[in-house]
C-alpha cells in the first residue's frame, strides 16, 4: 500500500509541474507572438527585441520539452500503478 501510495504522489507531482510548464509555456506563447508581430511591424532585421525573442523561444522549446518528458514519465508512473492493482 505504501508503495501504491508514493507512486499516486509521484504521479500528483509530475501532473503539478507539467501543469505549470504548460501555463508558462502558453504565456511565453503569447509574449513570443505579441513580440514577433511588433518586429514584423517595424521591419527591422537589427532590431534590439530580436535577441529576446530568441531567448524567448529558447525557454518555451525548453517548457514543451520539460511538459513532454514530465507526461511521458506520468503515463509510465500510471501504467505501473494499474499494473501493481489488477495484475498482482
């Protein structure tokens, strides 16, 4: 029961950090759009906000990746759950 009981915090855990991932990754969404439209609007290739905007882009590919590996893990973690119930 007690291992039962960690892997159901684990997976609570994981669930918790994807969630923030996602809501992070979906902010820096709208900031990398919100940026890219106001450069498309100035037409400039030497713009000082290009630099962010990598940056920017850098961190949300890293989000997706951390939200992806923390709901691959969460999907195994289940799996095992269901596994330990009903195939004892």
């Amino acid at each position: 029961m007690n291992t039962d009981a960690s892997l159901a915090k684990r997976i609570q855990e994981l669930e918790s950090a994807a969630r923030q991932a996602r809501l992070e990754a979906m902010r820096l969404a709208a900031t990398i759009v919100t940026k890219s439209d106001g450069l498309l609007a100035e037409a400039r290739s030497d713009a000082p906000g290009e630099a962010e905007l990598v940056v920017l882009k850098a961190r949300y590919d890293g989000l997706v990746k951390l939200a992806e590996e923390a709901q691959a893990q969460i999907d195994w973690l289940q799996a095992e759950e269901h596994s330990r119930k009903y195939h004892r």
